[in-house]
C-alpha cells in the first residue's frame, strides 16, 4: 500500500481483538454461563501476559518505551486536544498510552478477582465479589472513552483507527505527524 506504514504486527492486532471478543464474551457470559465466563477470563488474562511482553520486547509501537509519554507531555496533549491542535502520532498517542495501561490494570485486576473467586480462600468473600463487580463498571466506562477517543482522533486526523487495527497499517507520516 503506497504512502502508508506498518504500525501494527498481527501479534498486537490479535491481542487487541482477542481482548476485545474476550471481554464481549465474559460480560454476556457472566449470568449463567460460569465454565464460559471463567475460560474467556483466562484467555483476558492470558492476553494481557502477551502485551506485557510485546510492551517490553515487541516491534517498534508495540513498546511502551516508544509511547508511554511523561505526565508533563501527556496533559500538554490533553490541552492541545482541547483546543483542536493536538499533533497526528502514528503510534499510539499520549492519551491512547494512558488508556492502554489504564485498561491492561483494569482487566488484569478484574481476571485477578475473577480467578480468585474460584480458590477456596476467597470464594464468597464479599469484597472480592464487589471488587470484580466495580471493576467490571469502571471498565465499561473506560471502553466507552476509548472507543470515543478513536473516533475523534480518527475524524480529527482524517483516518481510520480500527481500519488501522485491522489491517496495521496507517498514513505514513507527513509535517508535524510524530513516530
């Protein structure tokens, strides 16, 4: 493909849509499909253990290295997103590497409390049971900003960030873009 690049290998894209189907799955699974639910939270966190080493030894914007930004940077970001002049980055940008490690906590925190609810130790503990139960809210919450997130870099830079996901590649950089 002319004028484009190759942001994302098959390995983060099959993480981030497994992650995806494994959430959907868990959460329509959570009401009477226990063996189903268990298992797609297994697979979660089995998915968050493969990013945490693409994070460290993947292909160049898998690395948390190359766009895990300083909070200086990153709320510099937010206030050039807030007034329309945030800078196009073809990786992820400093509010998608927030998002990134908010989400691989959260869900790894929620497969945590999932599991532990299965050991004799924890099982019918309360606090564990409210704890996933919250975790699983915030996370609801945290996939809506995300997903709005992708829609407005994707309308703002004039391109499509799930194509992107879905293929790996984007734009090639241009004038201000950054690497």
């Amino acid at each position: 493909m002319t004028g484009t690049v190759k942001v994302w290998s098959p390995l983060v894209r099959f993480f981030h849509w497994g992650l995806v189907a494994s959430v959907a799955v868990a959460w329509f699974s959570s009401e009477g499909l226990r063996n189903v639910h268990e298992f797609v939270g297994y697979a979660a966190a089995g998915l968050i253990a493969l990013r945490l080493v693409l994070g460290l030894a993947g292909g160049r914007y898998a690395r948390f290295r190359q766009f895990v930004r300083s909070p200086r940077e990153t709320l510099a970001y937010l206030r050039d997103v807030l007034a329309h002049r945030e800078a196009r980055y073809i990786g992820h940008n400093p509010l998608g590497a927030v998002m990134v490690l908010f989400l691989l906590a959260l869900i790894g925190g929620i497969a945590l409390t999932g599991w532990m609810q299965t050991t004799d130790a924890f099982w019918g503990v309360e606090w564990v049971e409210e704890t996933h139960e919250a975790a699983v809210n915030v996370l609801l919450l945290a996939v809506t900003l995300h997903v709005l997130g992708v829609i407005h870099a994707s309308r703002r830079h004039s391109e499509n960030l799930v194509q992107a996901m879905i293929i790996g590649r984007k734009r090639a950089p241009a004038g201000s873009d950054r690497a």
